[in-house]
C-alpha cells in the first residue's frame, strides 16, 4: 500500500488532477509529461548476453547444425532439448520446434486431419497465419467475431459451428489470454478440437495453466517481436501422442526420427507424405538460452503493466480491456476503451505529444477485411477451400465483423517492456492521467 501510494505520487501533479485545474495537454501548447518519447522494444533480444553466443559457439565448433547428424561423435542435442524444456515450461507432455509460427500452425492443422470439406473458426482479428494455414490445408475458415478481451468472443463461436466444423482456433492476441473456460465446453459440446494459437502470448497463463497446454494442440511463435526469440521460430505442443506424432511426422517428410520415437514410445502411425520444417541446431542454441529467461521477461513486463493499470484504474469511468484472468495476462500493453474512434483518436495523439506513443490495438490485422481475402485469392483457381458449395457462398469483408471493428476502433493503449523503469511507468500513468480526462467526455 505504502509503495503504491510513493509510486502515484511519483506520477506527478497529474496524479491529483481532481484537486487542481485540468493542466494544459501538450498537444495544445502544454508541458510535455516525458522530453524524449518512451519506447517499448523488441523483448527477448533484451536479454541475450554470454548464454546465447555460448550455446552458438557450441553448434559452430560441433560442425553439427543438423538437429539429427553431422560430423563428430558429440552431437550438441540444442533442438531436442529446446523441445524437452519448452514442454516442460508449458507443462505438455510433447513439444516439437519447427521454423516459424506460421510453420507450426500448419503443422498443427495437419496433426489435427484438417483439410477439404472441413470448416475451421477463427476471430476476425488475428494474424495471416491463421486463415492462411487453414487455406492452405484445403479447408475453409469461418469468422467469428471479437470481444473486449480483443480475443474470439466465445459468445459468437457457436452461431458460426456447421456440421463440417472440425476446429477452433482460439488466439491468445496481444499478451491476454482467450476465455478458454468458455471456449472448451462449446468445443466439446460439438465434438471439435481446439487450436491455441499462443503466437503473441508465449509464457501466459490462464487459471494457473500456461496458454497452449488446454486446447488439444497449441502453438508459438518465437520470431523477433515475441517474448523470447531467435529472430524466427516457433513450436507446437500437445499432450496427445498421436497428434505429437502426426506432428512430428509431418513436420519431417512424414518419417520419425529415433529421439522423436524414443520420446513417444512405439509409434502408431504409418508413414505418410508431409513436409520440411525442421529447425536448425543454432536457433535451437538460440531458443534454449531464451526458454531459460521466460520467466524473467514475463516477470518484468508484468510488474511494469501492474503498475500502470494499477495508477489509472481509479479514474472514473475509465474501461480497461477485459481479461478473463488478469493474473495470467502478459501485460503486453494497458489498453482502455473510448466512446468512439474519434476520442480514441485524440487520446493516441494527445498521448504522443505527452511523449508516451499510445496507439490502437496492433499486431494483428482485421482479416475479413482484407482484399485477397475477400475476393478468395489462393495458389490456384481450383483451391478445395473456396469449391465447394460453402466455399462459393461465403462471404467475407466488413458484413462479418461490424463488432471486431467498432471494438478495435475504439480501444487505443500503451505497450509495455520488460525493461521500463519504475519512473517510465511512472510517467505512462502521469500522461494517462493528464490525458484521459480530458479526452473521454
Ligand atoms: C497470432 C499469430 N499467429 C501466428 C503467427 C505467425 O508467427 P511467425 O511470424 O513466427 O510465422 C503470428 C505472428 O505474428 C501471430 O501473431
């Protein structure tokens, strides 16, 4: 209690704003909360140091960056025990590191069976790799729209479930984790399978469970701007010995290599034709160092969003976004909700004159939206997903998701980094603070 009330008062005069006239923004003419604009970074490149350039020095001087052979008799082992660590971490029995996220939601889609004639639901608002992923297995992706957690609205899956609905893909989008309490039991009602797509929220938690581990098949991507990271990359986690070896599987041309085979037991499969995703010993290097650093990172970054939130909840009226477990949310950014996108609008650019960069929900893209998409622009005019009668009559575009649009819209925030100190978060309140009641109406 004492550390809060020294850290709003650290916030500045703008900390009492109620008790004195409103001061002058600066984007009219006022003083400035900060002289040079804050600046959330890139988060796991942050931390690399001596264990990083350790674990690559020991590929290079191996001569072994194949994961499975090369010359010399040590092999350095860095992707299997990436694999080993990461599925501990996020407490699955398997793990599997493949290239990209993009790379493991195909290889999730295809560990699931997914492919023509099959429906898959996904929010309206998430990554390319989503719908295309879906696409590109010959299945056809069906939107759903979002809510104020910016995640799937689990309200809006069940109208979108047709008897070739096979899937759902619920997103973790910008460090919140999904309402997967809501989300299961639809699944299950229905008889579908759940793909956590935890790409923008590696190391969260809902109800004491790390996202990825509650759906039937998750997956990370752990490329530059994600919370740990070897530039590119990315894994797939399940529990399922089965989905782990059709994964595995797929991931490797459809055979199974000895330390996949001696980590599932017998195999159950036969051999069937997949495809090249497998990651090289030096990211695998890379990626193990940061699976070590997880938790420091995410420790970080959550104390700095704590304190945000924790300095302007009490402003009357204010909406921040909803999270369906906030102790287990990264705190990626502290975002709050406007009457409308023209407040929104102010609030972003009052904020920046404030030295603070506020900005919209990111990250993501509203999908439905998108032009290729729209007029269902695949490899080839004969793609499955977009043949068949429900692939002809569906229509995609701004009609779909009026919701996802009006909330994203009218949310605008501030991100968060592991390395703010107490005084840059001192000053995200202070301008939040200064900013908002002037702004909100
Ligand atoms: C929600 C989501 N899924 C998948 C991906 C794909 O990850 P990658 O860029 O590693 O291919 C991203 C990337 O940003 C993402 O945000």
């Amino acid at each position: 209690m004492t550390n809060r009330r020294k850290f709003l008062a650290a916030a500045g005069a703008a900390a009492s704003v109620s008790m004195q006239a409103a001061p002058k923004l600066a984007i009219d003419g006022g003083e400035p909360v900060r002289q040079s604009a804050l600046k959330a970074d890139y988060w796991g490149t942050q931390f690399y140091d001596d264990k990083e350039k350790r674990e690559l020095m020991d590929v290079l001087e191996s001569k072994r960056p194949f994961r499975w052979y090369g010359p010399g008799k040590e092999p350095p082992m860095k992707v299997l025990t990436f694999e080993k660590e990461f599925a501990a971490r996020m407490q699955t029995k398997y793990a599997l590191a493949v290239p990209s996220g993009t790379a493991a939601l195909v290889v999730a889609v295809n560990a699931l069976g997914i492919g023509p004639g099959d429906e898959v639901i996904l929010p309206a608002w998430t990554w390319h790799s989503c719908f295309n992923a879906i696409v590109l297995a010959g299945a056809l992706p069906v939107f759903a729209e979002i809510d104020e957690t910016f995640n799937i609205d689990p309200a809006d899956i069940e109208s979108k479930i047709t008897k070739q609905t096979k899937a759902i893909m619920a997103v973790h989008l910008q460090g919140n984790p999904a309402d997967v309490d809501r989300i299961l039991p639809i699944a299950r009602r229905h008889g579908l399978k759940v793909i956590e797509d935890c790409a923008q929220s590696c190391g969260a938690s809902y109800k004491g469970r790390p996202v990825g581990s509650m759906g039937d098949i998750g997956i990370y991507s752990l490329q530059l701007n994600k919370t740990i990271t070897s530039g590119e990359g990315g894994a797939v986690v399940t529990s399922d010995p089965v989905l782990f070896e059709r994964a595995a599987r797929f991931h490797d041309l459809g055979g199974l290599r000895a330390p996949h085979q001696q980590w599932l037991g017998t195999p159950q499969l036969e051999t069937f034709i997949g495809s090249g995703y497998r990651m090289n010993e030096f990211t695998g290097g890379v990626l193990l160092a940061q699976v070590r650093k997880l938790d420091t990172i995410i420790g970080k970054v959550r104390a700095n969003a704590k304190r945000v939130y924790d300095g302007v909840r009490d402003l009357p009226g204010i909406e921040l976004r909803k999270l369906p477990d906030a102790a287990g949310e990264l705190g990626t950014g502290v975002f709050i909700g406007f009457k409308n996108k023209e407040r929104r609008d102010r609030f972003v650019a009052a904020m920046r004159s404030e030295g603070v960069p506020a900005a919209g929900p990111g990250g993501s893209v509203i999908l439905p939206v998108q032009k290729h998409i729209e007029n269902k622009v695949t490899v080839h005019p004969a793609w499955p997903s977009f043949t068949s009668e429900r692939g002809r009559a569906i229509k995609y575009g701004e009609q779909c998701c009026p919701r996802t649009i009006a909330v994203l819209n009218r949310f605008g925030g501030v991100l968060m980094d592991p390395m703010f100190t107490a005084k840059d978060c001192a000053d995200v309140v202070a301008a939040v603070r200064k900013v908002y009641p002037a702004v909100a109406g």
